[in-house]
C-alpha cells in the first residue's frame, strides 16, 4: 500500500470511529460462521472488541491486554469503494480504563492510555511491522479505515508481513471472490497471532545503543501467524474450507491444512485445552475445498522459486523464500513499515 497523509483529518475520523469493548460479541456476530465465535481462546486479560466505525460494526477482534497484541480477528471481505490511501494508526481508550468509546490517535495528554494496548511508539525503529490481522486490502470505504486500529495490528518480520503473507492474502481474496462471493457465498475469515512471551519489542539493548529513552518489552512477537477459511453456500457442493499457518520469520515456510488440523496445532501452540475456530468443519476435504486451494497454491508457487517437496494435506506445496532472493529494507531512518500484508509507510 502507497504511502500518504491524512493527519488534517486526525479528528474527523476520531469522532466517527467507534471499537467497544463488549461482554460478548452479540454486536458483531454476523463476522462469524453460524454466528458462532471461535472457542478455547480464554485468558484472563484478554477482552472482547467489536470494531465500529462510522455507526457500523465492520469486525471483531479477540485482544490479549497482557501481551499487548490481538489473538484474533474475525471478518470478511467488503467490495466497494478500495483505496491505497492509508489512514494513521488508532488506539483503543477503553482498554485502559478512559470513559469513552471513540478509537482515536494517542495524545501527550493520555498518560496511562497505553497500560493494556500497544501504541505506535512501540514500533518506531524496532524493525517490526504493524501487520494487519483483518487485513486492510480485504475492506474497501469505511470497513478499510477500521482495520486501522493498533487492536487489529501484530509485530511482523517485515519480509514475513510484505512477501509471504501479503502473497497469501492477495491469492485468497482472489479465489474467494471468484470462487465464494460471486457465487452466491460467503466468505468467514478469522486470522491469528500465537504470542511468544520471550521476544519482546521494543528491545532495550537495540534502544539504549541508538541512545531511544522509552519503555522496553511492551510488546510480544508472534512466533506463527494463521488463517483459517469458510466458504459457507446454501449448496454444500460449493462449500469448503481450508486453513493456512506460517512461522514469524524471513524465511518461512506457509503450511496448508484442514480447519480441525489447525485447531490441534494451535490447541499444542496455546497450551489450551481444546481450540475450535469454527462450530462445525465447513465441509472442509471436500472436492471443492481441495480445487480452491490448489488454484491457491499454484499462483503461490509461481511468486516463490523455491518449494518443499513434501505436498501439504489438500494437494498444495508450501512456499519458502529462495535464499538468493533479497530481503526488503526498511527505511533509512528505521521506522517499521506496514500494511496488511503488503510494505507501506
């Protein structure tokens, strides 16, 4: 996504952007399959968002205080009116305590806002991305500014955020649109991060070299990011299913799965009890969740030179980045770049 600024509008989008923090997700429901929200994701400091905009709810969001990152968001994909414009990054005031609902920029005022959530500087010069969980290239008008909330945002590698993952989302919303939505389905995607609490941004060692005073180990980085699929169609023959799961880092492999075998790795990746992102399978090892994903896979393995031998579960290999290809570089001045997926200012 290009850059740009918006800052004149600052306010604007302050009065009309609404995340409330809720007991349950009855708000917002409709982003989930069958109405039903991913199960087994409890914590103690983890909290409840639906994320409104405008006087709409356009996702919800499973957000961990403690680690400062979401667990989960939930959505799906809004055609309309799609830009490369980029809004600033907004905070959640209700997270920490403050009596109003309005998502907003962080001020010099705020003092304790950012004691249960991540603000910007968290980022600055750690060389991590703001990536997108609900990403901002699957929501067009007002749905697109609302992705762009520090609650919907986990530390990325950036060649993980704007090579692999962004090569995934592009792929996806490709095949849902021609393969789901134009069809008379509809698209449910919750996308997750798994925080590991032994890497921590911003790291002190790198801001006391660079002479940066700020507060250090705020924020985890993931050790995987997943995606799960559902297609959901009155036809069952045109239902389907699928799920994909990769490793926080420059070189890592995109693994392709069922929804049920993904719920036993994050169950094993949690330390939960039992992990169920949908209530039911999705009619997932169908024919035609196995056509969808290797439609997927083969516009994947065309962006990447090289692959694994070894075949994923549905059919498709895994993409790995060829060692010959370059990394890409973040901005001289060592600011994080970001974008759903894809590199932006």
């Amino acid at each position: 996504m290009g850059p740009f600024a918006l800052l004149g509008f600052a306010s604007l989008w302050a009065g009309l952007a609404l995340a409330e923090v809720v007991s349950d997700f009855s708000e917002c429901n409709k982003y989930f399959y069958n109405g039903a929200e991913p199960k087994g994701f409890d914590q103690q400091n983890g909290v409840n968002i639906c994320q409104r905009y405008g006087n709409e709810y356009h996702f919800a969001t499973f957000y961990d205080k403690s680690n400062r990152i979401p667990v989960w968001s939930a959505y799906s994909i809004r055609e309309g009116n799609c830009t490369d414009k980029k809004p600033i990054w907004m905070v959640e005031p209700q997270l920490s305590g403050f009596n109003e609902k309005d998502m907003r920029t962080k001020t010099k005022k705020d003092g304790n806002l950012k004691t249960n959530q991540a603000v910007n500087e968290d980022y600055d010069k750690t060389g991590y991305d703001r990536g997108h969980l609900n990403p901002n290239s699957f929501q067009c008008d007002k749905g697109q500014i609302a992705t762009f909330t520090l609650t919907n945002a986990v530390s990325e590698d950036p060649c993980f955020n704007r090579v692999h993952w962004y090569e995934l989302e592009r792929n996806l919303k490709y095949q849902l649109k021609n393969e789901c939505s134009d069809l008379d389905g509809k698209p449910f995607l919750v996308t997750g991060a798994v925080p590991n609490p032994k890497y921590r941004i911003p790291n002190k060692d790198d801001d006391d070299s660079r002479d940066i005073k700020r507060d250090a180990g705020r924020v985890v980085v993931p050790s995987h990011i997943w995606t799960a699929v559902c297609c959901n169609h009155s036809n069952n023959n045109e239902k389907f299913s699928f799920a994909f799961m990769g490793i926080n880092k420059p070189d890592s492999i995109l693994k392709a799965m069922e929804v049920t075998e993904l719920n036993k790795e994050l169950t094993k990746l949690y330390k939960k009890s039992s992990i169920e992102i949908f209530n039911d399978n999705c009619n997932e090892g169908s024919t035609k969740s196995t056509e969808v994903l290797k439609k997927i896979t083969k516009e994947l393995r065309s962006s990447f030179p090289h692959w694994d031998d070894e075949a994923g579960p549905l059919g498709g290999k895994r993409p790995r980045l060829s060692s010959g290809r370059k990394r890409k570089s973040l901005s001289g001045s060592g600011s994080s770049l970001e974008g759903g997926g894809r590199e932006a200012a």
